[in-house]
C-alpha cells in the first residue's frame, strides 16, 4: 500500500507474465542499453527480461472505495491460453487488502479490454452478475459505444475480446448499476475521470489530486515506462496510434511539470514511478514505498 496525499492505494494480483524476452517490447536494443542504468532492476530483469502484471487498484478517497481495472475475470473462454478459463482465488486476496466486495462504492474500467473489465462480474447460478453490488460502475460514454454490438460495423474488430461486452458490460446495465458518463467526470472531489485516448478509441485515465499531491492511473497508455522514453515503441494494440503518442506525451509533461505519479495497469513492482529529467536524459523512477 502507498499513499498520495490522503489516499490510500491497494491493489490485488490477478496474474503475472514473467521472463518475456525484452526483445518482444520492440525496443531497439541500443535503446535498452542507454537505458539499462534506471531500467534494472525492475523494468529490465535477469539482464534481457521484463515483466506484466494484470492488477487491480483499490483506492479509499474522499470517504468513498474505488475501483479501477478489475482484471480478466474467472471462468471466461480466451483465445490466448493465458486468459482462459482462470480460476484465480482473485476475490480473496482482493478481501485481503480489507475492502469487502460489498464496500465498492465506485468501479472505473479505463477501457473495454478483457483485462480490465472482467470481475465487474462473476458467474452465480449460470448467469453473469455484478461482482461489486452496491457500486456504480462509471462506463465512459465514447468506450461503451465503441464495443456496443449495435456499433461492431464502425470500429475494427478485435477478437481477442470477443464475448467481454456480453459478459463483463451488458449484465451491468441489465442490473442497473451502470452510469455512462463523459471522459471529463468528477468522481469525488478529489479524483477525475479524462481523456487518455489511442490504446481503445474512448480509453480514459484517472487523476487523483490531494494535499498537493498528483497521480494519474494510466490504464494502458504505455505497457512499459521504455514506452515513455520512445513514443515509438508500439507494443499492444491499439484503435488511434497518434492518439497514442500524444497520450504518451501528456503523461510525461504532467509527470515532470508537476512530480505526477504515473500508476499504469500492468507494471511489475513497485507498479508505480515518475519521469525524472536529467543530465543522463529521460528516465522512469520506480516509486519506492
Ligand atoms: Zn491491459
């Protein structure tokens, strides 16, 4: 747990990638030696590995519970063998951090992607329900329709995340809980909702403001802080690539204009950092706690 102003911030683990090649971020290997002094060891690993983490983030403000990202869900057929069909004890170690489910007073899902939005529910007596049931889930207006089934024939088709709005967004709806805002949403009064779009076409972050302290839960804006340094670096998949890069961009200005805490949704530990200017160049440093 850290803090950032009056905030607490939890999180629980869904899963882990370890030991994937840095060659498979698509960073030219000239890039990660130039960078390897702030890289190591928690970004660059056993000398040529790095890591993901699928978490979710668990935050207490203002006196409300907050959740943002829930995962990939248990018991969802995947294409991707990783994904499919998981039967993760994710509940219990989300219990573990002392929030219960029925505490949730707010869910947020960055955007649509199985990974972010599956324990919005769970499977109870063959039917998909709400996993938080007093919580309003804030779906933001421009990403709902973007995976709305009525609006399939204007974006492309993704079928690494076939079945998620069936499964994870309408029984929301259906339930009642669901509330379409804009991507401009006060939550509390210290936590907003704001454009972070490109990786999904209505993809949002989170800003957090408190005692002079600044964050911003970034969702998957960039996979790897490498991914700051060099706009470039593609890795993952994404609806508006220049809208990508100018998110990139707004992230590292706030982060060096104002000491913003950048809290991206699969960075291994300490799943956190800011962008540090120096005479060494651009770097990303590992929050400590
Ligand atoms: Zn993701």
């Amino acid at each position: 747990m850290f803090g950032v102003g009056k905030a607490e911030i939890n999180s629980a683990l869904e899963l882990e990638l370890t030991g994937r090649p840095i060659a498979s971020l698509g960073a030219k290997p000239e890039l990660v030696a130039a960078n390897r002094w702030w890289l190591e060891p928690h970004f660059l690993q056993d000398g040529d590995s790095w890591s993901l983490n699928f978490r979710t983030w668990i935050l207490r403000i203002d006196g409300k519970v907050v959740v943002i990202d829930p995962c990939n869900g248990n018991g969802r057929p995947h294409m991707m063998p990783m994904f499919d069909m998981l039967d993760i004890p994710f509940l219990e170690r989300f219990e573990a951090t002392g929030v219960r489910v029925e505490d949730v007073d707010y869910v947020v899902c960055t955007h649509m992607h199985h990974d972010h939005c599956g324990w919005n529910t769970m499977l109870r007596d063959g039917s998909w329900v709400p996993t938080f049931p007093n919580a309003r889930y804030l779906f933001v207006q421009r990403e709902y329709q973007r995976w709305h089934p009525d609006k399939a024939g204007d974006f492309r088709q993704v079928p690494y995340n076939d079945g998620v709005y069936e499964r994870s967004i309408a029984p929301v709806v259906q339930a009642g809980l669901a509330d379409l805002v804009l991507d401009n949403h006060r939550v509390t009064p210290s936590l907003c909702i704001e454009p972070g779009r490109g990786h999904t076409d209505g993809h949002c972050m989170l800003r957090l403001r408190s005692e002079g302290e600044e964050a911003m839960f970034s969702g998957d804006a960039f996979h790897h802080p490498l991914q700051l340094i060099d706009h470039s670096i593609a890795f993952g998949d994404h609806d508006d690539w220049d809208a990508v890069v100018e998110t990139r961009r707004r992230l590292v200005r706030y982060s060096l204009e104002r000491e913003m805490l950048i809290i991206p949704a699969h960075l291994p530990f300490p799943h956190a950092g800011r962008v540090r200017k120096s005479e060494r160049g651009l770097s990303f440093e590992a929050l400590q706690y």
